[in-house]
C-alpha cells in the first residue's frame, strides 16, 4: 500500500526517509513533470472532489507514514478515487496494481512491499475473526429472546377467547331478565296514572273551600295560583254536573277576591311592590290589562309627583337649600328610585301589551323625567356661579349614576341622554366659568403690575423690580391655570360614571379643555396685550413702557417655554394626543418698548473711567482720507444684524439703529466750530454710559468714531476740542 | 462676457446723482460732491458698455457742496443743482441752472488722467433765486417738455420756474406753499410724465401730495403715506396713477393716486431708511431703491406693473400657435419678488437712478463717494424680453 501513496511527489517529504524520496522523484519522472514542479501539482490530473472521505480512506496510509492530520491536510493531492492501484478504492484493479508496481519499484522495494501486504493480510484476518466471535453471542441471546417471546403470546390469545365466550353469555342472561319484567312495568305505570288523577279530582272537589280559606286568611297570591290551576280542567269538563257546581262556586269566590284585591290596589297606600302583586294577581284572574295599566301608571304617578313636589320645596327660597349633592341624592333616591321601581313593575306585569304598553310607559317616564330635569337644572344654575367643582362634580355624578337604571329600563324615554346633557351643559358652563375667572386673574395681575408701577417710589427705597413684577405675574397666571386645570379635570376622572362619555372622552378634552379654556385663554392673553400695544398709537398713550415690557417678556416666555409646558400638561392630564393643535402659540410678540430705567438693577462692577480713549481725529483735514482707510481695515458693522430675544441682544440693536440715526443726522447738517466740539462732547458722554448696555462695545466705539468724524467732515472750521476737556466736562456732569 | 459690476470711486463724499437725462444713445451719469473743505467737482461718468471702460471727466462747481442734482430732458448740456452756501456762519442751499462746456457734452474720451490741473468749470446759466425762498431741496424739471420749465421746492414753497432767453433767465412763474402748523418742510418732489406733464408729487413730512401745475392747487394728500418721513418718491412710467414712494420706516410702497386710503403694495426689505426709488424707464416692474443699511435692492414687482402678465405680442401680428402660446404665458402667476440685493456699498446709499441710454443699467452711489453701476441680472432681462 505504501509505495502506491509514493506516487505523488511533494518535496516536503522528510528526507529521513530516503525510499520515499526516491519513489517520489521516480514517479516524477514517470509523469513527465520537471523536478522544479510546484508542490501540489498532482501528475495524476485534476484533484478529486471529496477531500473529506479521501482522507478517512487514508487515514491508515497516513498513520503509516507518520504524518501528522495537519502536514496530510497541507498536501492536498491525493490519489484519485477511480484510480485501479488504489488499494482502498472501489475501483481496484489487482492486474493493473501489481504491473504497476513491477514496472515502476526497485526489487527493494518490491520485497518490502510483498512482506508488508502479508502482514496486513493477516491482521485483517484475526480481525474478521474476533469480531465474528463477539457478535456470535448476541445472536444467540436474541433468537432466545424471540422464541420466549412467540410462546408468551399464544398464551394470551387464549385468554381473549375465553373471556369473549363468557361476555356472549352474560349478554344473553340480561336480555332475558328484561322480557320477564315488561308486564309487570306496565301495569305499575298505569297505576301510577290513575293514583295522579284522583289526586287532581280531590284537589278540585276540595276547590271551593280552599279558596273560601285563602280569601279569609288574606293568602290571595295563594288563592290566584289554585284558581289559575283548576281553571282549564273545569272549563274543558263544564258538561259534566258535579264539576259544574265546583266551578260556580269556584267563579264566585274568584269574583269576591277581585273585588278585594281592587280595593286593595286602589286604596294605593301600602306602597309599590305591593300593588305591583295586587296588579299581578289581578291580571291573572284574567281582569283587563289596559284598565289596569292606566291606573298602576296614574298611581304611580300620584306618589312620583308627590317626590317632585318634594324636591321643589327643596329648591325654593323659604327652607335653607340643601346643598346640591344632598339635593341630586333626594331626587336620585326618592324620585328616580320610584320611577326605576314603577317601570319595573311595569314591565313586568303588561310585558303581554307589546309595544303600545312600553310606548305608554315611555310617555309617562318621559314627562315625569323632564320635570325632574327641569328641577336639577334649576338647582344646578343655583350652583354656576360657585366654586366648589368638586361637590358639583360629585352631585352630577349621582345624578347621572342613578338615572342610568331607568335609562337601560327604559331606552327610549331617553332620560340617560338627557341626563348626559344636563352633565354636559353643565360641564360646558363650568370651563366657561373657569376661562373668565382665568381672564379675570390675569387682569387683575395686570392691574396690580400698574399699581406697583405707578407707586410713587420712595426715596432710597427701591420698588419691587420688573423681573420680580414678572415673576409674580407669570408664577400667579400659572397657578390659576393649573387650579381650573385641576378643577375641571374632576369631570373626567375614571370613578366618575360620565367620564367614559364619549363627549368626556374627546369633545371635552380637546375642543372643551384644550382649545376652549387654555388656548383661549391665552388667545385673550394675547388679544389684551396686543390691545396695550395698539391703543397708544403713535399719539402716545396711558400705557406705561414698563408694563409694556413686561408684557413682551411674558409672551415671549410664553412662546419659548411656557405655552408648550401648559399644552403638554393639559395633553397629560386630559389624554389629547399631542400635536394634535400644536401649531398653535403666541402669534405676536410684542417688541419692547423699553426705557433704561428699567433697568437700573444692572450694577456697574466696573470701573467707569476705564474707557477714555480721545475723540478727537488727530489730524482732522485728512478725516475723510483717514475714515475710508480706517474703514478697509476695520469689519464692517452690521447694524441691522437680528436680534434675539434677550436684554443685551435687544438693547444692543436699539443702541446701534439709534446711533446710526443719529449718524444720518449729522450728516445732513452743516456744523459751526462749537457745534463739532458739543458733538464729540455728546459722543464721549454716550460712551461713557452706553458700553454698559450692549454685547460688543467695540460697536459703540466704532459708530461713535464715525459720528465724530462725520461731523467733523460737515464743519467747515474743525477746530476739535481738547480730549482732556472733554474729560473733565463729562465726568462733572 | 464682463461682469455685471462695475466700482468707481470719487474720493470725495457725494450724496448727488442723475443720469445724463437727455442723452439716449451713451451711458452717462452725473455725480455731484460734497465737501466743505475742497471745491466741489461734477464727475461726468461714461460707461462704454461693449468694451467696459469708464471715463471720467471732472467739472468744478465752485459754489458750494452739491446736495442734488439734475439734469434738462431736453438739452444734454444743461443741468441744475442745489448747493449749500456758506456765508457769515449761515448756511443757505441755493438752486441753479448750469451749463457745462460743449466739448463735455457727449463726454470727450481723449480726458486726460491729471483732470485736476485742467478741471473746467461750468458756466452759470441763471439762479433759481429768490430771496424770500432759501433751503432748496430739490429741483425737477419737467419731463417730456423743452427744458423750460422747472419745479423747485423751498422748505414749504412749491415754486414753478419758466426758464427765458435761452435759459439765462428764470421767472417765477408761479408758487404754492403748505399751510399748516409747524415747521413744514418739502423733502422731495417729482413730476409726473402722465397727463400733460401737468402734474407734480411732492413728499413732505409723512406726507405725499399731488398738484395741478396749470392751477398749482393740491389734487390729491395721502396723509401719514409712511409711518415716518418720506424720503423719496417717483411715478409709475408706463401707468399713469401709479407711484412709489420710500422712507424713513425702511417700507418702500406703491400708491395708486386714486384711491390713497391703502397702499397697492408695501415692501419691506431694506433695514434702516430707504433714501431712493426708481422705476425703470421702460419695464416698469423693475424697481430700485437704496438705503442707508448700504444695500441696493432691485426688486420685480410684476403684479402692479404695466405688463402683469409678462411681454404680450401685439394682437395684430400673433399668429394661432403664438396666440396659444400668449395665452399660456398669461396663465403663469407672476410673482413679485426681489430680484437681487447689492451689497458692493460700505456706507449709506443715497442716490440709484437708472441709465437713460441703457434700461438694464443703473448706477448707485453711497456716501463715502462710490460709484457702482450694475446691470439687471442677463436671465431676468431675456425673461422681460422673450
């Protein structure tokens, strides 16, 4: 086997092992190939296919070899699968293996090769031989096995036969117990029979005086239940005398108990279940339904009435009203407990007048119901003008919750809806209510602001600051909103029965809440501060700046922050989903009107002084030469750059227009020696105070340069003053 | 192809431009300075627009510094000014009529470069003098006419001169002032090219008024026209109750004098005072103000125009196809728009007038004494054109 492995050549052979080297350059030679031929070029042509099975099938030649898995794997040529001298292949041709072997190996080689294939003939021989000795014991064990197993289950199979015999003759037994009893279980039946219809007979003959005694002892449910039974077996056996008289006298007891039974119900006072089982009894004696309906229904509505007129007195001016909870909890338990009970009776008892008898009950209930309404909603408008949501929230809810009863009884008076109406109409006044006193804080904020403005200020005392006005404003606009957010949110809250409305679900939230009371709310905001805009004009009018400004700085605070925080909370509170109207924001914000005043809070840390550079354009007949070079090498200014909503920004853009204006003024002017040095007096007075106001005072330098030397370009005689005048002059002042 | 800018500077402060009004055929812009130290020159620019070369010749105006400046309708040589006089610490602005020398009419090109050895002077035709009127703010003369009649304003005088014997003599023809409180004052004024030529806008205060020239009464006020002062005003050419007036509230707005309740239109884009505004010559949707935010803005206000629905062909020579062509065009909204802003001026911009030769060139001049002239953007123009 091992020299058929030599024939492919691979020079990674160890050269310890010198016969192999040589077969390899033998079969190299054999191939054709020269001795400079890559290693892994296979002369045997194209590598195989499965590398995978050709190394387990020379596992064993590589284990001969002493190569190791990896050096195997590395020398991926490997004798073709189709190759006839292959030992382990398929293909295996002994003739071509053995001329093979004859033409190419040395006599050396030969004897090796003979020697070694004897010795592996013969351990494959002991190896067939141990291995048929180990698994002839199995064999034997299992054929025991099956025969034991083959003589277990002939025993069974007789036992299912047996026991299939015995089941046919318990079968056969049964059958014949059953004819035997047949007789007997007929007769017993027939019996049986008769035994019931003479009971029947002895329970009419014994009728009469039945009935006489349940009339006496007033059992007249029992009497009503007797008579109903008797009543077809003496109607369909009329013919018959004896039963004749039974049902006489039968008739005429049944009359005396109708009559006491009508005079139960109309003397009325023992209440509804009673005459409800008054009604009962009477319709089962077969009195007409229609009569009946309508003196239960004018009963009933005698003692509902009188439950009105009750809670009329209730409302009225002379007893101290109760408050509006204990009010909806006399009406819910007295009037619509009532109303529950009589259409519940009702239809129980003329379920048989079809759709006439609940069309009449729906009238009644309608009429009666409207009253009531009309009670609540008196007693509710008593409530409007109040504050407490909570015991209104709570009193609607009763109210509500108790006429849900009548509204499933009763679908179509429609008293539910009308309720959920009066509980909408209510709710709907409520966040009315809530948006004026809204509007009515925010006012009086306003008012107070004014009055703190225009508080004569005493001397050394400082009035409260602008910024803490403000805060005060917004702190207490908001605590307003969050109180009537928190107030009308009682209306949805889960334990109340209308909050699952569908009005309460989405109307209210959205266009109730959202947009009715917030957004319009601070529409109004708006709308009242755009009014202190406007009405001034450019007349000038009452408002005062300051107020003015601190109403810009509440919009704008509004518009970055504020609005979004209370729409987000409204949107948490009320379930609206959020963006749904998100555009929505302050459309206007007013642009300050300020004055500096304002804000002497900004203290002067620094030191004044520190800026005193001259003025005074050192060589004047050149300004206009100087100024245009100056101006090559300065940045431009934008003076109309944006500005942003904050104090330095705005001033800063108020500061740069107002000396740009104030540049185009003295360029249209001519000026005089003096008129030039009051100019530079001016400019260094404005620098002196004005550095403190803006972002980059560079700004104020550079457009204060250009005042000056434009005036000094617009005076004829430019005789600056001297810088250290100017000095001394601004800093006396 | 050059570029649409063109930059020149005068080394001077100058706030007074006009082109060359009765001049069609070369592009020429009169500059006026301003200095109360040196002489006061007219720098006659010449723009030869196919080879983009400038001249420059210059004219002293030894009277003082120029605060206006216009030119006749009718005769290329002649122009008016208003200059400030400075006498006894007193400052008087005087009007008047000048000539300047033939050769410079038609802008001689062999100009030397050192023009200030050889600076010609112009010759006085004739004050628009009257000593009981001083502070002249502007003179205009009347468009379409011989050059005769000019319209001064003096603080709050309107006065009507007929200019005689070759214009060396102006006669007060006739006058109208503002009554009123306070210090009234004319800021601008110009006269219209509709009806005859027999009307005059003037700006005073916030106020614009239109007058009769026949009877010099008022004809029409538009009252608080700006929320501060107006600064300028000019006439729609093409339409004859449009006009377009500018100022202080940085708004430039278009008016139609017969209903001066509302403005047609209102513009905002410029951030500080808007000193000029001008309507071209020819497409009078194109609209040029300047500010003193250094800006230029050229804006397309095609809605207010005469040709709201672009360039229609004449009825008469439009074949089907090009009537069905017109119609689509006409189908297009034309938006109003700012065409371009210009931001070549590092100071305020006190005067931008358009080319009378050229209408797609115009000239804008900023304090420190730049001179930029610009060209309307070539896609825009072949927009207006095709």
């Amino acid at each position: 086997m091992a020299p058929g492995s030599a024939s492919s050549p691979s020079p990674s052979f160890p050269a310890s092992r010198p016969w192999a080297a040589v077969g390899a350059m033998a079969a190299a030679a054999a191939a054709g190939p020269s001795p400079g031929s890559r290693p892994g070029d296979s002369p045997e042509g194209p590598e195989g296919e499965a590398p995978e099975r050709r190394r387990k099938a020379h596992g064993m030649l590589k284990l001969y070899y002493g190569l190791s898995e990896g050096e195997a794997a590395g020398r991926p040529a490997g004798p073709d699968p189709l190759d006839p001298t292959d030992l382990n292949g398929a293909h295996f041709d002994p003739e071509v293996y053995l001329d093979k072997l004859r033409r190419e190996c040395p006599l050396a080689q030969l004897m090796d090769s003979e020697t070694d294939m004897v010795r592996q003939i013969r351990a494959l021989d002991s190896d067939m031989q141990t291995l048929v000795y180990e698994n002839y014991n199995k064999f034997i064990s299992a054929t025991d096995t099956i025969r034991k197993m083959k003589n277990d289950f002939r025993k069974m199979e007789d036992e299912m036969d047996r026991l299939a015999t015995n089941m046919a003759v318990i079968t056969d037994f049964s059958a014949r117990i059953s004819a035997t009893l047949q007789d007997r279980h007929e007769r017993i039946t027939k019996l049986a029979g008769v035994h019931a219809l003479l009971r029947k007979l002895q329970f009419l003959f014994e009728l009469p005086s039945r009935l006489t005694k349940c009339v006496e002892l007033g059992a007249y449910g029992q009497a009503v239940r007797y008579q109903g039974r008797a009543q077809a077996v003496l109607q369909q056996y009329q013919h018959l005398p004896s039963f004749r008289a039974i049902q006489d006298d039968c008739q005429v007891i049944t009359a005396r108990l109708a009559q006491q039974l009508r005079q139960r119900f109309r003397e009325g006072g023992s209440g509804a279940p009673e005459q409800a089982e008054c009604v009962e009894l009477l319709l089962a004696l077969g009195e007409p339904a229609e009569e009946l309906c309508e003196e239960f229904l004018a009963h009933a509505r005698g003692r509902l009435e009188e439950e009105l007129r009750s809670l009329e007195a209730e409302l009225g001016p002379s007893p101290p009203a109760p408050d509006v909870l204990e009010f909806t909890d006399h009406g819910g338990s007295g009037f619509v407990g009532g109303l529950c009970q009589v259409a519940a009776a009702y239809q129980e008892l003329f379920a048989a007048q079809g759709p006439a008898g609940a069309e009449r009950l729906a009238a009644f209930a309608r009429e009666l119901g409207s009253r009531y309404f009309a009670l609540v909603e008196r007693r509710l408008a008593q409530e409007q003008g109040g504050g407490d949501n909570s015991l209104l929230v709570r009193a609607l809810d009763r109210f509500h919750r108790r006429l849900r009863a009548p509204g499933a009884l009763l679908a179509a008076a429609g008293l539910a809806e009308a309720a959920t109406e009066i509980v909408e109409r209510v709710a709907r006044e409520r966040l009315g209510h809530h948006l004026q006193g809204l509007r009515a804080a925010f006012l009086g904020c306003l008012t107070d602001v004014r009055q703190a403005l225009a508080a004569p200020r005493v001397a050394g005392k400082e009035g409260p600051g602008l910024a803490e006005l403000l805060a005060n404003v917004a702190s207490s606009i908001l605590s307003h909103i969050k109180a009537s957010l928190a107030a009308v949110h009682l209306f949805t809250a889960k334990e109340v029965s209308f909050s699952n409305k569908p009005y309460f679900r989405g109307e209210f939230c959205s266009q109730g809440v959202r947009e009715g009371l917030i957004v319009g709310f601070i529409r109004s905001m708006c709308q009242t501060a755009q009014s202190f805009c406007d009405s001034p004009g450019e007349k000038g009018g009452a408002t005062p700046p300051a107020l003015l400004l601190l109403l810009s700085r509440l919009c704008l605070d509004y518009e970055t922050a504020t609005i979004s925080y209370i729409l987000t909370l409204t949107d948490e509170q009320f379930l609206v989903q959020v963006g749904l109207l998100y555009e929505e924001g302050v459309r206007k914000a007013q642009s300050s009107d300020s004055s500096k005043r304002t804000f002497s809070v900004y203290s002067s840390s620094r030191q004044q002084g520190r800026y005193a550079p001259s003025y005074t354009p050192s060589a004047p007949m050149d300004t206009n030469l100087l100024s245009n070079i100056q101006k090559l090498f300065s940045e431009r200014i934008d003076v109309f750059s944006p500005v942003e909503f904050n104090k330095v920004s705005v001033l800063t853009g108020i500061i740069k227009i107002s000396l740009k204006t104030l540049l185009e003024c003295v360029r249209l002017r001519t000026f005089g020696r003096f008129g030039l040095q009051q100019v530079q007096v001016d400019c260094h007075f404005l620098q002196l105070y004005l550095w403190r106001f803006v972002a980059d005072e560079e700004l104020v330098h550079l457009l204060l340069d250009e005042v000056v030397a434009s005036a000094a370009l617009r005076c004829p005689d430019p005789v600056p003053m001297e810088p250290s005048v100017v000095e001394v002059i601004c800093e006396r002042g | 192809c050059f570029p649409d800018t063109v930059l020149i500077y005068t080394l001077s402060t100058a706030r007074a431009l006009t082109p060359q009004t009765a001049e069609t055929d070369a592009i020429r812009f009169l500059v006026g300075t301003q200095s109360l130290k040196y002489d006061n020159q007219i720098h006659i620019i010449d723009f030869d627009d196919e080879n983009n070369i400038i001249n420059k010749n210059v004219l002293l105006h030894q009277a003082g510094e120029i605060w206006h400046i216009s030119a006749s309708p009718a005769d290329r040589g002649v122009l008016a000014t208003c200059y400030n006089r400075t006498s006894d610490s007193k400052v008087l602005t005087c009007a008047a009529v000048w000539r300047m020398p033939k050769e410079l009419e038609s802008g001689s090109h062999e100009s030397p470069d050192d023009s200030s050895s050889t600076a010609q002077t112009l010759e006085l035709l004739c004050h628009l003098d009257n000593t009981a009127h001083s502070n002249m703010a502007c003179v205009v003369w009347e468009p379409m006419g011989d050059g005769k009649k000019i319209i001064s304003l003096a603080d709050n005088h309107i006065l009507l001169w007929d200019l005689q014997e070759s214009s060396s003599q102006a006669v007060l023809a006739s006058s109208a002032s503002l009554g009123g409180k306070g210090q009234l004052k004319f800021t601008s004024g110009r006269w219209s090219p509709h009806h005859n030529c027999t009307q005059v806008a003037t700006a005073n205060d916030t106020t614009l008024r239109g007058w009769d020239t026949r009877s010099m009464s008022q004809i029409y006020c538009i009252e608080n026209a700006h929320g501060q002062l107006v600064r300028d005003l000019d006439f729609n050419p093409n339409k004859q109750y449009y006009l377009a007036s500018c100022g202080d509230d940085c708004k430039v707005k278009f008016w139609d004098t017969r209903n001066v309740t509302e403005p047609v239109k209102t513009l905002e884009e410029h951030s500080h005072w808007v000193w000029n505004v001008r309507y071209n010559h020819s497409h009078d949707q194109l609209v040029l103000t300047g500010s003193s935010d250094s800006r230029v803005i050229l804006s397309n206000m095609v809605s207010i125009s005469s040709e709201p629905f672009g360039h229609l062909v004449d009825d008469d020579d439009i074949s089907d196809q090009e009537d069905h062509r017109s119609e689509e065009k006409s189908k297009e909204p034309l938006q109003d728009n700012v065409i371009a802003t210009y931001e070549e001026h590092e100071d305020s911009v006190y005067a931008v007038d358009w080319s009378s030769a050229d209408p797609w060139l115009f000239a804008s001049l900023s304090y420190d004494g730049r001179l930029v002239i610009n060209r309307v953007p070539r896609a825009l123009k072949y927009h207006i054109l095709l």
